[in-house]
C-alpha cells in the first residue's frame, strides 16, 4: 500500500524534528512526498538555515517559513508580526495556500495544549491549522490560494498521560527536576508510532539546530541525556487523529 503524502505544521524550527522527526523520515524513506511548513523565525536568519539541513537529513524538501515572529524573540522575523499576534485570516490564508499547493493526504501539527509544554506559539500553530485544513477544501475561501485540496486526516502530535511519569522519571535519573506537563488521556492517542528505526535520522536533524542545542533549551537538554534516555524518549512518536472526511450516510437530525 502507498505511504501517503505527509505535510507538518509547527511553530518553531526544531520543532517538526523533536515531534515529528521519525515520522517524516519513515514516509520519506518509503518514497512519500513530505514538507514542513514553519509558522515562525525568518529564513534568513541561523536558525532557518538549520531547519534547512534538518529538512535535508529527513528528506522534508526545502523550508517553508511563514515568517512570523517567535512570541518570545522579536529579533526571529525583524519587522513582522509576532505569530500570535498576526491577523487570524491572513495566518490561515497563508497556510491554505501552502496546502493547496502541496496537496498533502494527510497533515500533522501540535495538539490543542501546543504538547507537553504549552508554548503559546504551539498552541496558536494548532488552532490555525485546523482553521486551514478545513478552509482548504472550500473554493470560495481563500480563491487566490489555489485549487481547492481536502487533506483526508489531521494528526496531532503529542503525548499520552501514562507517559508523564515515564518522562519526569527520565529527567529524575538525568539529575533534572519533575515538569508539569500537557498530556492526553490515553485512550485519545490514535496512533503510537515505534520510530527506532529512523532514529539516528531523527536524532541527526534534532543536532541540526545547533542553536537550540548549544542554547540549553528542549534539544539541549536530551543531549545532555545519557543515551539510553535519549533513545526512550525519541523512539516513539504519539498522535492523535482527527478525521476530515466522511463516508458515513446522511442523517435527518444530530441524534443518530
């Protein structure tokens, strides 16, 4: 059977390879078209010429940056909006467009907590995409974006409750202190992804974002976990699916 088309959506670079990076290497190996559209950071900028060599090393094509300013780094995008803060139509237009253009069967994005940690940039990239993919596959919005296209099926990238505690025991034995995290109950998470075999690719794309990774933040501080814990925490990969389409027949009222 055909891997289907996969197009991600995420706020921040480095963000498509820590939550998705398995994933888009595993389609891309089976000979799926895959691309990532980021909501913040120029690409101008060192950070966009990292997510370009990670795109590279998961065989995601070239970036494709919204340009929208990082809610806590105005210096991401001199001169444009911050991403929450932009217009919601034109957010989701521009979005729509990269939809249509690419015409993904199925597309992956944060959930509504914006994951574990609930950055307002995670949260709004969420939201504005399940706008987009709904306005995709209607011709009269958005008419200058393109043909029409109806992905089949929306995932949302995030982690079940049974797994918080498995993650604050990684950090206890990392020497680090217990986080509160935004999980999912279990039995909302669809789909539960083993990536291990594509984890070397996923790993090398996370390194990628040497700013991230020298700066302390997420992809520094699973580097400076031992690599055992690294393995645990990025061989899986959990979603949670949200249909687009339907064959289910047609009803007189809402309480069939």
């Amino acid at each position: 059977m055909p891997v289907p088309s996969l197009l991600a959506v995420y706020a921040h670079p480095d963000d498509e390879s820590l939550s998705s990076g398995g994933v888009l290497a595993r389609h891309a190996a089976a000979g799926a078209r895959t691309a990532v559209v980021t909501a913040t950071w120029a690409e101008d900028t060192g950070r966009g010429a990292e997510l370009a060599e990670a795109l590279r090393i998961l065989g995601a094509g070239r970036p494709r940056m919204l340009g929208y300013a990082d809610a806590r780094v105005p210096q991401s995008a001199p001169g444009r909006a911050r991403w929450c803060d932009a217009p919601l139509d034109e957010a989701v237009g521009a979005l729509v467009a990269h939809l249509r253009e690419f015409r993904p069967e199925i597309v992956v994005t944060h959930d509504a907590y914006g994951g574990v940690t609930g950055h307002p940039d995670h949260v709004h990239t969420h939201r504005v995409t399940v706008l987009a993919v709904q306005a995709s596959g209607l011709g009269r919005l958005y008419p200058d974006a393109g043909a029409p296209w109806q992905p089949s099926a929306l995932y949302q990238a995030t982690h079940p409750q049974s797994a918080e505690r498995t993650l604050n025991g990684h950090l206890a034995r990392a020497g680090r202190a217990a986080q509160a995290m935004y999980t999912l109950p279990d039995e909302q998470v669809t789909a539960t992804v083993d990536v291990s075999p594509w984890l070397d690719q996923k790993w090398a794309a996370v390194l990628a974002h040497r700013s991230q990774v020298e700066g302390g933040s997420a992809p520094g501080l699973i580097a400076a976990f031992p690599s055992d814990i690294r393995e645990r925490l990025l061989s899986t990969e959990y979603y949670a699916r949200h249909d687009l389409t339907t064959t289910a027949p047609r009803q007189s009222d809402l309480t069939a």
